[in-house]
C-alpha cells in the first residue's frame, strides 16, 4: 500500500492496441521523469505489467466509446510504483490468481508475467461502472541470492 508521499501520474487511452502500445510509452516517460531510465529494471517492470494490463482491458474489457484509464503513482518513500489500469467491462472480472498456461499456447501469461514483477496485484470495483486492475512494482533491487 502506498503512504502519504506520492508522485502520480494519470491518462486515458483508447481501448485499442494503438492505445495499449501509447499507455507503455506514457509509463516509460513517466518514469523517466521520476528518475528511473527507460532501460533500468524498474522503467522496464513497469513499462512491462503497464503493457500487459493495458493489452487485458483492451482484449477483455472492452466497451464500444469507453477509453481505458491509466494512473501511476510513485512512493519513493515505500519504494513501490503503483500501476492502476481501469476499463468499463464490470462483469468480466479478472482471475484471483494468475492462471496457469500451456506452454504451447500463444496467450494466457500476461497475468503471470505481472505476478512475476509485481510485489502484490489485484483489481477493484470502479465507481460508476467497470474495474481497476493495479499492481505494484518496487523500485528497490531484488536481493541478491
């Protein structure tokens, strides 16, 4: 969870592919400009569980007319970034863990991958219609082994 002291960033986007790919360069940018280069590992996390996200609300949680929202917060002080993707799709609900997938498949690890890079995810109700699929990515190193 994310204390008092945060940075924070927001857009929306079309729910679209096109809108998917410009969510992944706003939350590169973004991260930049907080401090983190596009190619240190927590601009690549983010831009990553950003793109995965984006890439679920527009396959899944499309609406006809509704954009796809985008809010980044960092917490320097926690050392975490907060992604938070919301789309309008109420009833198609994300699942409580990250499925498991064929590993011949071409599609199903997206949730995986955000699991992986994430320190914790889930999703909310969002008021007054839709959902909030969030994550959060810390900007600390993993400790090393």
């Amino acid at each position: 969870m994310l204390t008092g002291t945060t940075t924070s960033a927001a857009a929306q986007f079309t729910s679209s592919p096109r809108g998917a790919r410009l969510a992944r360069r706003f939350a590169v940018r973004c991260m930049e400009a907080w401090g983190h280069p596009p190619a240190s590992d927590v601009s690549c996390a983010v831009a990553l569980v950003v793109g995965e996200l984006a890439a679920n609300a527009v396959r899944h949680g499309r609406v006809p007319g509704r954009d796809v929202g985008l809010r980044l917060a960092l917490d320097a002080a926690a050392g975490l970034v907060r992604v938070e993707v919301a789309d309008a799709a109420a009833t198609k609900l994300p699942p409580a863990s990250a499925p498991s997938s064929h590993p011949g498949g071409e599609s199903g690890r997206g949730l995986l991958l955000v699991e992986a890079l994430a320190v914790r995810w889930g999703w909310a109700p969002r008021r007054p219609v839709g959902k909030t699929v969030w994550a959060e990515v810390s900007t600390e190193p993993p400790p090393h082994l």
